[in-house]
C-alpha cells in the first residue's frame, strides 16, 4: 500500500472511531447526519494531523511499541484538534469529553490493530497464530534481509525468479531517495533513506525484527557507510551480501548472493562502462591469455569468456593456479572451447609451439614477477621474466600472426625506481617493437595498459594487513605518507579490456601507453585505519600501527604519466600517456648484453644496463634520426 492509500486508511478509520465512540457513549444513531458530520469533522482533523507529522511512513510490517506510542499520539492530536475545530466552528459534541475518551481509544486501537494485521499477514503467521496452542518460536525460520538500494534495484531484484531463494526473507528497503520512503516493493516496504541506516536498524530492533544480513545493490562504494560502522556490522554477525552482476562483470549466477570481499569494502565506486565494445573485440575470437593463474591474468580470463570468445588459451607457469582457473571456467562455461598450457614465457622455443598450435588472434599478455622487494632482492630473474619473457611473447605474437597484442603494465615503469618497475618500463618499449610499423612491416597492433595497486592481488598489502589484524597486531608499514592508486582487481581487468578495445576500434596504434582512472590516491596508514575498523577494532588501542622505514626500490608516491609523456583523455576511465617526442627504440645488441648478464647471473651489471635503458626511454630530447627502424 502506497502513501496515498495509508493515509486513507487512517482517516477512514479516524471516523470510525468517533462514530462508535458516539454510539458506545451517547447513544446516538450511527447514520444520525449530525453524527456523520461529527465523525467526518473528526477525520478530517486526523487527516492535518498525518500531513503534518507523516504517521504513514512508520511501516506497518514492523509495528512495534514504539509505534504504539506514536500512534497514540497521533489519536490524541487528532482528538485535541476535532475539539480545537468544533469549538471554532460552533458544534455541540454528544456524550462530551467521554465521547471524544471513548474516540482516542478507539482509534489507537484501530490503527495498532491494522498493523498488528499486517504484520501477521506478511510474517505468514496469522491463521497459525489463530490455531496454535503452543507458544509461536520467538524468530522466524528464515533469517531476516534488508535491501539497501533504490527502488528500481530492489524491485527488480525482488522480482526476480528464484532470487532470495529459500535463505533470507527480506524485512525492508533503504534508499537513497527521501520521497521513496513509505513505498512498498512487491510487498516489501521502504524504510527511510541510507543517511538514516542507523535509526532504522535500532527500528527494527525493537520490533524483533534485527536483520541476518545486509544486501547492497546499488553501486555506490561502501566505505560511505564508514569501516567502524561496516566493522560494528561483522562484529555483531550481520551479513555483507552483494547480488552477482553488481560488481564483478563475469559473474555468472545471475541470482546468487555472495559475501561482499574486503576489497569491496575498502574500494571507491567503481567506473562503469558499456560492455559492447569489449565483446566486439574478443567474441568469436581466439583468445590467449598469459600468466591466467595470476590474480590480473584470472580475471581476465573470467572477463573474456564472459564475452563470448571462439576459444581461450590458458598459459601459465604455476601448475596450481592454472589448475584452479581451469576448472572454474569449465563449470561456468562448459560450452566454451579452451585449452589449458603450462609453459613459461622464458621458454621462446616452447612458446612458439603453443602459439604455432593455438593461432590466437588476440594475446593478452599478464604474466610477469611483480613483487617490489624480490625482484629487488633477484634482478636476474625479473629482467628474465619481465623484459625477456614478453619479448619472447611479442615474437611468438607476431610469427604466429596474432592481430593484437596486449602487455599488462604497471605504475611502478613510471619514472622507476625499483627493479621491477625498470623492467617493466623496458618491456613496454620492447614489446613495442614487434608491432605493425607499417604496410611493409606486419604485425601485431600493440597495446600497453599501465595502472597501478590492485586490491586483494597476490602480493597485495592488504592480505598482509589482514594476517597481522588476525594475529592483534602490529600492522607494520613502511612510511606514514606513502600512498598509492587502489582499485579492485574485476574492475581494473573491465577497464584493461575496455582499453584495449578502444585501441583495436582506433584507424590507428596508439602511439602512447593506455592508463586507467585509478580515481585519488590513498594514503597506506589510512588503508591499514580502516581495515582495522572493520574488524570492529580502534586503531593505537586494540592494534598498533609500527612505521618500518622505506626499502629499497619504494618510493613515497607512485604516478600513471613521466616527464617526457602528455596525458590526453581518451575514453571514460582511460587516458592516453603519449610520448612528448618519438621513443628511442632499444638496439638488439643492448637487448642481447642485458640477456646475457641476466642468464650470467651478474646482478651489478643487469642493475646498471637496466637503469641506463630507462634514463635513455626517458629522455625528453628528440632521438637522433635513423636511417631503418632497429629491429630486435
């Protein structure tokens, strides 16, 4: 029942209560027209008292003593102004004051008794209530839901076949609209607006209604509700639930609820995008995907099959991981055609294989060592894998006739001051160089993405945070102003795709490195605050915060574009970060004598080479002019 219509329902009732009220005290005939009058007066005082004091938009469902007390109040109002008004307007009242007694008790019990009603109708208790000669339980079978979300999204969901299932009963709605409060969705009743969640939870506490779980549909980011409220939640047993789709593109339950991660808790509001594009880029194509046991190449795999790919090649080193992201894809998507290879990209002869066998037409390639303070620690092995393995990825690419070519960078190749970012800053021009450079130099169409954190990553600080939360602590971080760009791994992959597409629909290459909106950066120690929030812990009390110093290669800050590079937008949430002049590109010899230092074991020397090839693709000065394009 609509606003419209409760209010109705009390005025009528308002009416009828002075009309028994005069009958039961009086005497007098209860189709009298001085009675009708008296009574129809009466309604319309309780009709200025819903208008101004909005009785109606106390939910009926959720009665509970609190109500009763305001609804008394409301019949006391209503009863003063009837007085009030017909005294004003001359009219004598039969029985009096015991009349209008007889009136207010009345219609309180009248509006406490709809209510009463409607919650037994909704609760599916009132005939077992009726016939039952035992005490009723003192809570529901079904742990109790409430939406927050607006009214199309509640609705919809509510609509929805088999999307609550048997597991949750949905108690409420909020919104972020004031003027749908009152409304009712498919039976379920709008409780007030998300700035009042904590009123209407003590609300539904009261009325033995407290929910099991919180269902959160709309998009906006949760840290809006505040981790130490998020963190109350969990610690008092409460639910976090996302419905499929919301967040996460490849999801395939299209009405499963699952567990809102921490990443989610702890990111901003994702950037939205069309899908289409994406799906025209990998539909009915054959796809291969690197390192697709990581956390980025796993993601992107789910993201691509979700698009509707001919076949997909899952290539990684780690047996397990390509085990796990194997099996998965099998059971969301049995149907499609893939194919699961362990292979190291270090190995060109063993990829040339599987690319010979496989075709792919589009490679997007992800696998890479990432970890700031090993590949500090083992320089060989990053140049290894992060420069000579995606050089061997982009030949295989590019003998194998591949149109598209796609390297996963990160913010770290910017103005690098760690070994893995030089290496990554290195690979992105190698990789570079295997593109089309014109119609007598086929190739692949490259694409480079850079971005930066990623939560919840191998890797990531966060599962380090929440290990040292588990054990009470110390959070242990390395410099209380170091901040970096966040965001969560489905919708940096969906931003890594949409890049790519937008590369691919392009009359021509780009010419610069593809960089996503990584929105404002957060500062660690803020990250670490909230994450122990959530845990419904006080930071410096319950757990410390212990400063460790800086390590080797970490810088305070990290940034998407370098000095010889121009951002210019590109598409919602992508920027283009385009060379100021042409990169010099990085001679086969100099490839070759860092490959053998790499293979020599000689740590100093890749050192020196590696950050002697970045200060060189950094430079801000024009290239000498070549005479041919140098090929690696």
């Amino acid at each position: 029942m609509g606003r419209m219509g409760k209010i109705a329902a009390h005025v009528v009732l308002a009416f009828m209560a002075l009309l028994l009220a005069q009958v039961l005290s009086a005497g007098v005939a209860p189709l009298a027209p001085s009675a009708l009058a008296h009574a129809a007066l009466f309604a319309v005082a309780a009709l200025l008292v819903e208008i101004l004091f909005q009785v109606e938009r106390s939910p009926w469902r959720f009665f509970a003593a609190s109500d009763g007390l305001r609804l008394a109040r409301s019949a006391l109002l209503t009863t003063l102004t009837f007085a009030l008004l017909a005294r004003l307007a001359g009219v004598w009242q039969p029985g009096g004051l015991r009349t209008l007694a007889v009136a207010f008790l009345l219609q309180t019990a009248l509006l406490a008794g709809l209510r009463i009603v409607r919650r037994t109708v909704h609760e599916d208790i009132l005939v077992e209530s009726l016939l039952r000669l035992r005490p009723a339980p003192a809570s529901p079978a079904l742990p109790r839901l409430l939406i927050v979300g607006s009214a199309s999204e509640a609705e919809a969901f509510l609509r929805a076949p088999a999307t609550v299932g048997e597991r949750y009963a949905p108690v409420g709605v909020l919104t972020p609209e004031a003027r749908e409060t009152g409304d009712e969705l498919s039976g379920v009743c709008v409780l007030g607006v998300i700035a009042d969640f904590d009123a209407v939870m003590a609300q539904l506490r009261d009325g033995g209604l407290q929910p099991a779980a919180l269902l959160f549909l709309t998009e906006g980011p949760l840290s809006a509700f505040g981790a130490e409220r998020l963190g109350r939640l969990k610690t008092e047993g409460v639910r976090l639930l996302r419905h499929h789709g919301v967040v996460d593109m490849g999801a395939t339950g299209g009405g499963a609820l699952r567990e809102i991660s921490l990443e989610e808790l702890l990111s901003r509001a994702p950037v939205r995008l069309d899908p289409e594009p994406v799906r025209a880029l990998v539909a009915g194509r054959r796809v291969l995907v690197t390192g697709a046991g990581g956390s980025i190449g796993s993601e992107l795999a789910r993201q691509i099959a979700a698009s509707g790919c001919a076949q997909l090649t899952l290539l990684d080193a780690a047996e397990a991981n390509l085990f796990h992201i194997d099996r998965e894809l099998g059971e969301a998507w049995p149907q499609m055609a893939r194919r699961d290879v362990l292979c190291d990209v270090r190995d060109a002869a063993r990829l040339a294989l599987v690319f010979a066998a496989e075709k792919p037409e589009i490679v997007f390639h992800a696998a890479a060592l990432k970890h700031v303070t090993l590949v500090e620690n083992h320089p060989c092995e990053g140049v290894r894998t992060n420069v000579l393995g995606s050089r061997n990825v982009a030949a295989a690419a590019k003998a194998w006739g591949a149109a598209h070519l796609a390297l996963i960078s990160t913010d770290k190749a910017v103005a690098p001051a760690s070994v893995m970012g030089a290496t990554k800053r290195v690979a992105e021009t190698v990789v570079r160089q295997f593109g089309a450079g014109g119609p007598g130099e086929p190739g692949p169409r490259v694409s480079i993405v850079r971005f930066g954190n990623v939560l919840g990553s191998a890797g990531s600080v966060v599962p380090i945070f929440q290990h040292q939360i588990a054990r009470g602590g110390p959070v242990t971080l390395t410099d209380a102003q170091v901040e970096r760009y966040f965001m969560t791994i489905p919708e940096a992959v969906q931003l890594v795709l949409r890049a790519v597409a937008l590369s691919a629909a392009d009359v021509e290459p780009p010419i610069g490195v593809l960089t996503l909106e990584m929105g404002e950066p957060v500062k660690i120690i803020d990250l670490a605050r909230r994450m122990i929030e959530l845990q419904g812990l006080v930071p410096d009390r319950d757990i410390e915060i212990r400063i460790t110093g800086l390590r080797p290669g970490e810088k305070l800050t990290e940034a998407l574009v370098d000095i010889n590079e121009a951002a210019r937008p590109k598409a919602p949430g992508v920027t283009e970060a385009a060379p100021l002049t042409p990169a010099a590109p990085i001679a086969a010899e100099a490839l070759a004598k860092l490959e053998a230092a790499a293979l020599a074991g000689d740590e100093f020397g890749v050192r020196a080479q590696l950050f002697a090839m970045v200060e060189g693709l950094r430079t801000v000065a024009p290239p000498k002019p070549a005479k041919a394009r140098t090929k690696v």
